[in-house]
C-alpha cells in the first residue's frame, strides 16, 4: 500500500520544519505576542518535527518495558526538553543559508533525509534525519545521525549507564534538575 499523497516527500517535509526552526529561533521577541510567544511557538515546532515517544522509547531502550505508562509519560516529557534544548543550541550554530539537502532514502514507512550543515565558521558536518511515516500522514524525525552517530543511540549508552549505576529514578532526577525542575 503507498503512502498517502499527502505525506509529501521526506526531503520537503524535513526542510519545512527545519526552516521553520530557523525564521523562530532568529526572530526576536514579538511584542504582540507577548513574553514566552517565541519559546511556545518554537516548541510547537519541534513538536510536529520530533516523535518524542519514539525518540524516549529507544534512548531508554531495555529500560522502556519496565515502566508504567506514568513513568513512561513524564520521561517523554523530561526527554523531550533534554532534546529540545539540545537540537536547538547547535541549529543556531549554523548557517541557515548552507544547509544543503542532499536527498532521501525511503524504505517502507522508514525514510532518511541526508544533509549537510555549514557552521558559521565554515565547517560542514553530515546530518542524517531519520524519519518514520505517521499513520501514513506525516513524516516525523526519530533520530539524528550527526557524522555516522546516533543522538539516541548516544543517550541510550548514556541513559543505561546511570540506570546501571544509580537507578531510573537516579536517571528522571538528573534529567529534572537539567530542565531546571
């Protein structure tokens, strides 16, 4: 069965959400909209661009099974902000005029989107979105390939080792006192 029409090209809908990211981040605060206008409308953004339970669910890889649907909940959340706050601090590092998309690759209802980012310094650094088809709709980003690493293959080996040492509840405190909670 072929994807709906409407789910678009991988390549488009990825550049739609990442220019989008742009033009908020680098748009000053709007008097209009008020104080935390900006901050909501990016989140918004990065909502439609990220399947945060996909993206939680294989950082926390064997550890996933065992929580409830609460425990599961708030570490989405939790996840969601670590990588918020962490995608948003290296967009701003390059230029937006010099991200190349460089094509797709679509298997099924899995697709990547190769790109290629220049730094405002001049370097270029291989960004690979990786993507899944939502209800046959939508194209959303469940992983981040930077240089052949996988951002949640990454926090995976993160995340096991302070469950490992500490315990889950170790892991959710540390990841509360980074969102400042």
């Amino acid at each position: 069965m072929a994807p709906d029409a409407s789910a678009g090209v991988p390549t488009e809908r990825i550049r739609a959400f990442v220019e989008r990211v742009y033009v908020l981040v680098s748009a000053p605060e709007s008097a209009e909209g008020g104080p935390g206008a900006r901050p909501a409308a990016v989140r918004k953004a990065v909502d439609e661009m990220f399947d945060w339970t996909e993206m939680a669910k294989q950082s926390l890889g064997r550890h996933w099974p065992e929580r409830t649907p609460a425990e599961r909940a708030e570490f989405v959340r939790l996840f969601a902000d670590l990588f918020e706050r962490a995608y948003l601090s290296k967009i701003q590092l390059a230029d937006a005029e010099k991200f190349h998309y460089l094509g797709d690759t679509i298997e099924g209802e899995r697709a990547v989107v190769r790109t290629k980012v220049i730094t405002k310094q001049g370097s270029g650094i291989v960004v690979d979105y990786r993507a899944r088809l939502e209800r046959g709709t939508q194209w959303r980003v469940y992983d981040l390939d930077i240089e052949g690493v996988s951002l949640v293959g990454n926090y995976r080996v993160q995340f096991n080792r302070i469950i490992t040492r500490s315990s889950y509840e170790g892991l959710v405190g540390m990841l509360k006192a980074s969102a400042g909670r």
